[in-house]
C-alpha cells in the first residue's frame, strides 16, 4: 500500500448552495481585513504616541494587545463556530471587527485605543481560520489547492501591502485612517457572507449535540498565551530572563500549558481538540507552518527597519521595499492553482524553502552602497518561495482530516503560524541589538592611532572638516564620524547575521516537508454544478 493510500477514504460530501467562488470572495475579504491590521499600524506607531501624548514603547501595547487577543482566540475558533453556528459566529466576528475599527479610529486616549484593540483583536482572531474551514469545505478536494491558492493570496499578500498603505494614509491624512478603512470592507464582507454562506448538515448535528462549555480549558488556554505573548513582546527590552516579571510570566505560562495539554487530552468536549495531532500530516504540517512564520515575519519586521534605520528611507518608502514580495507571491500562487493537482506538493514546497533560504541569503548579502535592486529581486524571490509553500503546504496538512475537524484544525494551524511570528520577532530583534553591540566592539578595537587604515580615514576627514571651516574642532568632529560609521557598520553586520540565520531555518524545513505523507488532491466526486 503507498503511502498516498494512506488517508482515509473519502466521505459522501456536502455541496453549497452556491458558486464556491462566490464564497470564496465572501470570506476572502474578511481574512484580507483582518490579516492587513496585524502589520498596518506598526509604520503609524510614532504618530499613535505623538497624538496620545504616550511614549513610543507604550504605544507598542497598540500591537501586543491586537495579537495577545488574537491568540486567545485563535485556537477556540472550531469550537466556538459549532457552539454558536459558524455562518453566525463569522458575521458577529466581522460586525465586531469592523465596530471595534470605528472604535480605534476615534479613540481619544491610548487607553482607548488599546480596549478597542484588545476587541478588534479579539474578532479578528476567528475570522481567518473559520475562513479557511468554510474554504477547505466548500470546495471538493480535487479543487482544494486551488481554493487555497485564492485564500494564500490575502494571507501573503495583506501583510506586505500594511505598510505600505499604512505609510501612506498617515503621512497624507492621519493615523486614525489605518483604523477606518476597514469599515467599508467590513459592510461588504457582512453583506455577501449573509447571501452565500451557511452551515453544513454535521455542523448542526453538533451544534444540537454540544451542551458544555469547557470554561477550565478556555482559561487555561487564555493565561498561557497572554503570558507568553507578553513575554515575546516585552522581553527584549528588559534583558530577558534577567527580569524577575519575565522569570514569573514564563513559569506562569509553562504550567497553563501543560495543564492545558493535559486537560484537553482527558476531557469529553475539549474547547481545543489537540488529538487531531495524532494524524501525521497535520502534526508536521503544524511545526512546518510554524517555521514558516518565523521566516515570513522576521523578514517584514526587518526589511523596513534595515531601510529606515541605515538608508534613510520615510515610513512610506520603508513599506514599498516589500511591495515586490506581494508580486511574487501573486506569480506563484496562479502558477500553483494550476500545477498543484499534478505535481507532488512535497516537491513544490520543497523548492519553495530552497529559494526561501536562496533570497534570505541574497539579503544577508547588503550593503550600504546598494541600488533599490538589490532589495527588489530578494523580495521578489521570497514572495515566489512563500507562494509555492504556503498553498501546499495548508491542503497537504489537512488532506487526512475529516470536514468535522477543519475549523479545529485551521484554528491550531493559524495560531501556530502567528506564534512562530512572534518567536522569530523577538529572536531577530533580541539577535539585532546584541550583535550589533559585539560587532562595534569588535570594530572600536581597530579605531586607534597605529592603525593606517584607521589614519588614513581620520585624515580626511578632519581635511574635509577644516576646509568647511571648523578647524578648531575638526579633530573632534572626524572622530565622531568615524564612530558614526563603525556603528552603521555594526548593525548593518547585525542584520547579516539575522538574514543567515533565517536562511539556515528555511533549509531546516526541506528534510520536514519531505517527511509529509503524499496527499492527493484528486479524490472526491466531480464539482456537478459548481
């Protein structure tokens, strides 16, 4: 028997009312919403405390509430939707989402601000993985791939266009626009889910069958993923494990963890069914998206601070240096919708993470001297490496799943993927600020006076200085700007470690995607109709 026989036969499937496509777009632009937000206002951050007379590092809890609540919610989302009715439990999401956006936009203190984030968070943390399910479902497995090539399209795309359309409503209007956008969204995605989505039959059989509300498990759930996400978050600035509120919060969330595992495992009517790892290809496919939202992540966080910080681009600028990702990735996924149920997916994942681990190379290759060019192509590479990943990459996780355990399954896949996103921030940042202090040490101890490189450079500069006329301190100002350039050099060294260090995680994928179990995407009884 090989291995693609493996799977479980398939069920008679139910058929939607409608057109797929139809519900494809429906969901589509509700998970485009709500994924643009994780990454739009981090560009507006300066303005948000500017204009709510608070700090910069307190305005940080602008993002950290939006995803701590997002957490929390993420893997409850298959046992909410069959608790309250998914069709039902999507559109309250949507309507909520864009309230609590309304709520943000007009918000007069941070402290309102960060509630209102705390909700929209809170909504948006649904919307994606029931988006999926309804996706997975409404499409028969042979159209699968193809259902999430549409859903890639936002997912890959709506965290690059953020920036970018964050940069350019606040610098052209202001702030409380990022928040405001999303309402005209949110009323058509309410308007069409009302028209094309609804609830398949084993979805109301349970709903009837559910009576019990696992209050221990959703607690336990939410203190360990509040926690740890405080941790990653804020860790960086206080050193640590060298603060004692850090040592507490990580003790903290380790138990709730694995008393949550623990209670999950043994309970009848889990609010998060982790048996479901049981199945190979979901188990893999899990750790493998995690690592992928380490790579996917880390990059957007580092590229505009790269462009910002050493090469003096505007928030704006800083946001278009990743639009050619978003090209990339739109070329793969058209080019996977077609291939996908023809070609091994192993084999386009597996080339994906290549050319993943390719582009962050060409990354680590930078320099302060480089033409718009040399961020281009590696951009445009990442976006081709993510779109040959991430479409395979989510239908081979759950091709050996039944339609009853997508919305669990999405809800632990998406958290995954947002979890390694925050572990690989705090790793790249924390590698960030300390490298670039090793790498100045390291440079400070060849600034002296015996070194003829060194004289050379002091030499003209303090030249240059005295014809500018400022002989008196010409001395003084060569040194400074000597010190100026051997801290750019510094933390430009820092960001070559980071992108080598994704490079060798996306390599660590290659043996993991090869150990997926071959899923075919043929089976299942022709579309009919649809």
């Amino acid at each position: 028997m090989t291995a693609e026989n493996n799977f479980p036969p398939a069920e008679t499937r139910w058929i939607p009312s409608y057109n797929p496509w139809l519900i494809a777009i429906s969901v589509m632009l509700a998970t485009f919403m709500e994924v643009l937000d994780t990454s739009i206002a981090n560009v507006a951050l300066p303005h948000i405390a500017g204009n709510l007379s608070a700090t910069t590092d307190e305005a940080t809890w602008v993002l950290t509430s939006y995803l701590v609540s997002n957490a929390i919610v993420l893997p409850a989302t298959g046992w909410l939707g069959i608790r309250f009715g998914r069709k039902r439990f999507l559109m309250t999401c949507i309507a909520l989402f864009s309230v609590a956006s309304a709520t943000c936009g007009a918000a007069p203190t941070l402290g309102a601000l960060i509630v209102a984030r705390i909700i929209q968070g809170a909504a948006g943390g649904a919307l994606q993985p029931i988006s999926q399910s309804i996706l997975l479902e409404s499409f028969p497995p042979a159209k699968r791939g193809v259902a999430m090539a549409a859903f890639s399209m936002g997912v890959v795309v709506a965290p690059i266009i953020g920036p970018t359309l964050g940069g350019w409503l606040t610098d052209n209007y202001t702030w409380r626009w990022i928040f405001y956008i999303n309402l005209p969204v949110g009323v058509l995605a309410l308007y069409l889910c009302q028209l094309f989505i609804e609830d398949p039959p084993y979805l109301l059989s349970a709903r009837r069958s559910s009576v019990r509300i696992d209050y221990v498990g959703f607690s336990l759930m939410a203190i360990g993923l509040a926690t740890l996400q405080i941790i990653l978050d804020k860790g960086e600035r206080d050193d640590w494990f060298s603060a004692p509120w850090i040592r507490w919060m990580a003790l903290i969330s380790l138990v709730s963890m694995i008393v949550f595992v623990i209670w999950e495992l043994r309970e009848k009517e889990p609010i998060v069914n982790l048996r479901a790892l049981k199945e190979r290809n979901f188990a893999v496919g899990t750790a493998l998206v995690t690592l992928v939202g380490i790579v996917l992540y880390s990059t957007i966080t580092l590229q505009p601070l790269l462009v910002q910080d050493l090469m003096g681009y505007t928030a704006f600028w800083s946001g278009v240096a990743l639009t050619p990702r978003g090209i990339g990735a739109i070329l793969a996924v058209f080019f996977v919708g077609r291939v996908i149920g023809l070609v091994d997916s192993r084999k386009l994942m597996t080339c994906g993470f290549l050319l993943l681990a390719y582009s962050s190379y060409m990354l680590s290759g930078l320099n302060l001297q480089i033409s718009i060019l040399n961020i281009v192509w590696p951009n445009i590479l990442m976006g081709l490496a993510m779109g040959l990943i991430f479409v395979p990459l989510a239908t081979t996780t759950m091709a050996g799943l039944p339609n009853e355990q997508m919305g669990n399954a999405t809800g632990i896949f998406n958290l995954m993927r947002n979890i390694g996103g925050s572990f690989g921030i705090s790793i790249v940042t924390t590698m960030l600020a300390r490298g670039a202090q090793e790498h100045q040490t390291y440079i400070a101890a060849h600034l002296n006076a015996y070194n003829p490189v060194f004289q050379g450079y002091f030499t003209r500069f303090q030249s240059l200085f005295t014809l500018g006329g400022v002989s008196n301190h010409a001395s003084h100002k060569a040194i400074l700007s000597l010190y100026e350039v051997a801290v750019r050099q510094a933390t430009l060294l820092a960001y070559m470690d980071d992108f080598k260090f994704l490079a060798v995680c996306s390599l660590l994928c290659v043996p993991a995607a090869l150990a997926l179990r071959k899923a075919s995407l043929r089976k299942g009884p022709p579309m009919g109709a649809h």
